[in-house]
C-alpha cells in the first residue's frame, strides 16, 4: 500500500460538527492519529462516539469541520475519490453488521472478491487464516445467527480485516463480551498495531481496555456537546484538574479495582 | 399526613403510616399551594418518626414537593426522610436532566396533522422516484455486466417466490374460480347460457384475477418479508457495512430481488390461472351438471392468446412493483425493531396500491390499443 510518508498525522480531524437534522450532537471535535497508533473515542453512551465514527467513515456528512487521511480531505474529496480511500479501511460496527444471509467464510470473503484478484481457491484460504486469527477455526461454514454475540463480534473483526487495512475502525469492540474474550481481543489490538503496523480507531468506554490499549484518546461528553480531554488516559486521570474526566477514569475502581491490578489506587470511596 | 409550621418558618412535613405504590402516590399538592402562599417557608423538612414502611411512592412523593419548591427557591432538609429514601434522590439527581434531552411535545391539531401527513406524502413519493432511478441504473450495471448480483441469493429468492408459494397461491385462485363460476352459473341459467360459466371464469381468470391475486398474495407474503429482511439489515448496520465496502446495496440485495418477482410472478400467475378455471370447472361440472367435454371445449374456444400475454404482461409488471414497494420500505426503515414493522406494513400497503393503479393503467392502455 502506497502512503506519503511526508505527512507525520494518518489521520486529522478538524473542528468537526456532527449533527442529525438540526440536533448537534458533537461540535469543535478536533484530534490527530499518527500512523501505527491506537487512539481511543471514550464516553458515556448516547453522547456520539459511533456519530463520530460515522462521519470519519463516509456515513454521515459532518455538519462542518473537516477529517483528512494522509493529508488529503475526505468530505472534500469526490465520491469516486472518496470511495477509494475508503477502500483502505477495515470497519467493525458495534452491532457487529455481518451480512445475515452470508456464512462466515462468505463474510470475509466478500471484500476479498470484490477487491482483489485471487482466485477462488486463495480467498478460501485468506478467509479461513482471518478466521483463525480470530480463534474462529472450523467456523467457516456458520451463519452469523449460529454463533456467540462474542464470536459475532470477532468474526466482525476477521472481515474487517481481511484486506490487510491501513486503518480499522472499531466502534465498541468489547460491549457484551465477558472478561477473558474482551482481554483476547485487547491483546489482537495491540498485535495488529505492532506486527501489521496498522492504525486503529477505537471507540470504547470500557476501562479496562481504554488503559491497555490506547495510544492517545479524546473523551466526548454528552452534556457540553464536545470534547472534554485529550490525552492518553493514564496521563489524564494523573494530570486532568477536570472532575469530569477524572471521574469517568476512575469509574469502576471501587468494585472493579482488584481486576485492573496496580492501578486501583486511593480514588475508592465508602 | 400532616403539616405544620415550626417557629423559624420552617414547613415540617409529617410523613405516617405505610407507603406503597400500590395504595398510590399521595398528591404533593396541597403542600405546593402552603408553599406557594405568601409568606413561604424558609425551609421544608420531614419528620419520618411516625413513617411504618416506603417504597418508590414516597420517592416520587418527595421528588415532586423538592422540584416544586426549588423552583420556588424554597431550599429542603433532606435529614428527616429515612436514610435510603435520601441515598436513592441524591442517585436521582446526580446526573442532571440535559438542556434539550426532553422531546418537545407537539401539538396534534387536525390541521398541523394534515400538513404533516401531506409532507410526508411527498417526501414518500419523492424517495420512491429516487428509488426506482437508483435501481433503474443498477438495472443498466447488469446488463453490460458490471452489477455485483450473487447467482445463489437470486436462486434462493426465486425458490423463496416460487415454489413456496404454490400452496397458498393455489388455495386462492381455486377458491374464486370457484366463487366466479357459482355466481356465473347461477345468473345465466337464468338466460339458458349455463354453458358461458365457462367464458366467464376463463377470460376473469387469465386476463384479470388471476395475475391480481397471485399479485396480492406475493404483496403480503414475499413484499412483506423483503421490507423485513432489508429493514433489519439496516438496523444490523448490515447495509452501511456494504456501503463502506463500496458495494452498491441495490445491485446486492434489490436488484436480485426484483429479478426473482419478475420472473416468478408470471409463472405464478400462469398457475393461478389454470388452478383458478380448474375450479370453475369443478363447480360447472359437479354443481350445475355441464359435461367437462362441453365446458373444456367451450374455455378453449373463448381463450387466446392474447388473453395470456396481456395477464402475463401485467403480472411481471406488478413483480417489479411489489419488489419495489418491498425493497423501498426495508431500506428506509428507522432502526428499532417497531420501525422494521412499520416498514412491512408500509409495503403491504403500498405493494396493493402500486397493484391497483398498474391495474388501472393496463386496462386503459390495452382498451385504447384493442387488446
Ligand atoms: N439516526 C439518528 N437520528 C437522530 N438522532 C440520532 C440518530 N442516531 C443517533 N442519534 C442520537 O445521537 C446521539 C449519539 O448517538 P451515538 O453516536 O449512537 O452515541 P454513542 O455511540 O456514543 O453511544 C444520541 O443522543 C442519539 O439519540
Ligand atoms: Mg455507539
């Protein structure tokens, strides 16, 4: 994949205003991604994360601002231009979006197909290795309506990464998933940044993940309609004078605490 | 419950007895008026020692008469109501209302409802028509092969419309065969033209009813199950999951839809028709004692073939519509679950009307044109 390496930020969003109709859900959003990094979306749910997501990935025209990759402005761009570029993301929806009507290997398959010029028999082989990667060997053949929400979701990743990505998108990742899987899947995050060098954009607000994996964050908040902090979390919960911020990072240190090892410091209460 | 004012204007409220929801939520009114009369309480507190036993009751009790005093500035002393009651609205509070989260209530009059109905008539319509462009150009991809149609889903649909649907396409059309040979017979052997019945199922059958029913049974039956299957697609993110991949939904999920209804449709209607004068000969001959020899000569002496195409004719073109309808409603469904159902019901409707203005159409043209 051909990429300027001129231009140090992958991914810049600009001001953006994001809103359905007339009701503005996010104004004056603005952060830079730089390649092979994993940045975080955090919130409280309803405040816009996945809106956000929507507008970096061609769903929904923000109502102003302006996001570009490698430099070059998305929602200025043309359609056709537009499409191409779109063509180098990998995007799990949080409702996971496998196409219902597909088996799981078809699932994978399908971007492959479309895009690339292997044959039959090589997609196979590409689908089921994404597969595995996903600790979905043998799955091949299942309806998405066959498997585990946790399985969905993984299988939702294996598709959107089936074409080797520069950037994945991953809108609530570990919502539903128990513990362990959300760990595994954690731990995959963080491999596909170091071993395949992909940029990630991952909406969560789950703790646990946001302080394993996150390079850099920006958390949304619902009340003032816009970015409340930058910063990776763990230098934010440390140095934010921001209650607001302070308290959606040490939420859950109370009961919590125990599985976050060292870090469930002295913010417990009675 | 009582009240009473202490020396340093305070308005105690004295909670007794057992509260439950059951029993209901005493009215915070009465305290509200004490508190809006000149002059107000400096303060109001609760004295829960006569209080047996509480529940949500005196949490929206106490709720209320907080609301109604704070937005009288009229501060409250919490100490006195039970010490779970004080944790549970303090939780109440803590996340304030957000400025614009509350709808705004509309007002329904019979006028506004009518502009409304109106606009959404036209943003309908407007939708349709872009619709129907948007699958017009998929149409055009396909032909000069550069559509992305899978093979087996337009198998599937076409088995789904075909096959499946014999019985019940059957029943049907057996059905008013028979009803149009009873009312037949009974009214020309009246004239001694008994032997007309014939005529008069064959040429209802093959030029009219039996393209409409099979059209109205596949409305509800294949129309309906498209807006579902497209409607929930689109709550699953299915949809945009194709849109980002830069997949065209309509070559993908609609274009082989329509395909399938065009193509099953005729066969269907062809089999309704002959199911349909089956059962007219049934009463013809088994009711009314005609010879099937006499009626059998006397259908085939009336049909041509032009009866045929022209129900043909009209049968493909309500595939396309219902398939349309279906489609149309599926991908504009909201998405909730209500909303894919609203989406179904708002294919059936419009599946049968899309019907009966092509059916209006068809037999002004084929009346001009003499067919
Ligand atoms: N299609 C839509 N039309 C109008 N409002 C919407 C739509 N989708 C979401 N919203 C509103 O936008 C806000 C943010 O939603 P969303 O981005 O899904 O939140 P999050 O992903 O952070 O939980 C919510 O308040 C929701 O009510
Ligand atoms: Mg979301």
């Amino acid at each position: 994949m051909t990429s300027s390496a001129s231009s140090p930020n992958h991914i810049v969003v600009r001001d953006l205003t994001l809103a359905y109709g007339e009701t503005v859900i996010q104004r004056d959003v603005r952060f830079e991604v730089p390649r092979g990094r994993i940045f975080v979306i955090m919130g409280g749910s309803g405040c816009g994360k996945s809106t956000l997501l929507r507008a970096m990935i061609g769903l929904l025209e923000p109502a102003g601002g302006e996001v570009l990759y490698d430099g070059t402005s998305f929602w200025g761009a043309d359609p056709a231009e537009r499409e191409s570029m779109t063509r180098h993301f990998g995007i799990s929806y949080q409702s996971g979006a496998l196409w219902s009507s597909m088996t799981l290997a078809e699932n994978v398959s399908l971007p492959l197909e479309e895009y690339t010029a292997l044959d039959g028999d090589e997609i196979a082989r590409i689908a089921s290795l994404k597969l595995a990667l996903m600790g979905l060997a043998g799955f091949e053949e299942y309806y998405p309506a066959e498997i585990s929400g946790g399985m969905r979701k993984r299988a939702a990743l294996a598709r959107a990464t089936a074409l080797d990505p520069e950037i994945l998108f991953f809108d609530e990742p570990s919502a539903g998933l128990d513990p362990i899987s959300s760990e595994r899947l954690d731990e995959l995050i963080l491999e596909l940044r170091d071993s395949m060098g992909m940029t990630i954009v991952v909406v969560t607000h789950e703790l646990a993940s946001i302080f394993t994996i996150a390079d850099d964050s920006i958390l949304l908040d619902a009340q003032s309609k816009t970015m409340i902090a930058r910063g990776k979390p763990s230098d934010l919960l440390e140095g934010s004078s921001d209650p607001r911020v302070v308290e959606f990072l040490s939420r859950g240190r109370k009961g919590g605490g125990a599985e976050l090892g060292p870090r469930g410091d002295g913010t417990a209460e009675g | 419950m009582s009240t009473s004012r202490s020396d340093d204007g305070t308005l105690v409220v004295r909670l007794e007895g057992s509260w439950s929801v059951e029993a209901g939520i005493p009215s915070a009114d009465p305290m509200i008026r004490e508190i809006s009369t000149p002059p107000p309480p400096a303060c109001i507190a609760f004295d829960a020692s006569a209080l047996e036993d509480w529940d949500s009751s005196l949490l929206a009790f106490a709720r209320q008469l907080g609301d109604a005093a704070g937005a009288r500035g009229v501060k409250v002393d919490p100490s006195g109501l039970p010490a779970g009651a004080r944790r549970l609205i303090n939780l109440a509070a803590a996340v304030p209302e957000r400025a614009d989260a509350r709808k705004k209530t509309r007002r329904d009059r019979p006028l506004a409802r009518l502009g409304d109905g109106a606009l959404s008539f036209f943003e309908t319509t407007g939708g349709l028509v872009r619709f129907i462009g948007m699958v017009f150009l998929s149409f055009l991809r396909l032909l000069v092969g550069r559509a992305r149609v899978r093979g087996r889903d337009f198998w599937l649909f076409v088995q789904d419309a075909g096959a499946d649907a014999l019985p019940i396409v059957s029943l049907i059309s057996f059905l008013i065969g028979v009803i149009l040979a009873f009312i037949g017979a009974l009214q020309l052997r009246q004239f001694g033209a008994l032997v007309w019945t014939a005529n008069i199922v064959a040429i209802g059958m093959v030029r009219y009813l039996g393209p409409m029913m099979a059209a109205i049974i596949m409305a509800g039956r294949t129309g309906a199950a498209y807006a579902a299957q497209l409607g929930t697609m689109t709550v699953n993110e299915e949809i945009d999951a194709l849109r980002t991949l830069g997949i065209s939904p309509i070559d993908f999920l609609v274009l082989p839809r329509i395909l399938a209804l065009i193509l099953m449709l005729p066969l269907l209607t062809l089999y309704a028709d002959f199911v349909g004068m089956l059962g007219g000969a049934v009463i013809g001959t088994l009711a009314f004692g005609l010879g099937a020899q006499e009626y059998m000569s006397q259908t085939q002496s009336i049909l041509t073939m032009k009866d045929f195409l022209s129900g043909l004719n009209m049968a493909a073109s309500y595939g396309v519509l219902i398939a349309i309808a279906g489609c149309f409603q599926g991908m504009s469904s909201g998405r909730s679950a209500a909303a894919v159902g609203e989406a179904t019901t708002k294919a059936v409707v419009m599946g049968i009307v899309l019907i009966v203005l092509a059916t209006a159409f068809w037999t002004v043209l084929y009346d001009i044109l003499g067919i």
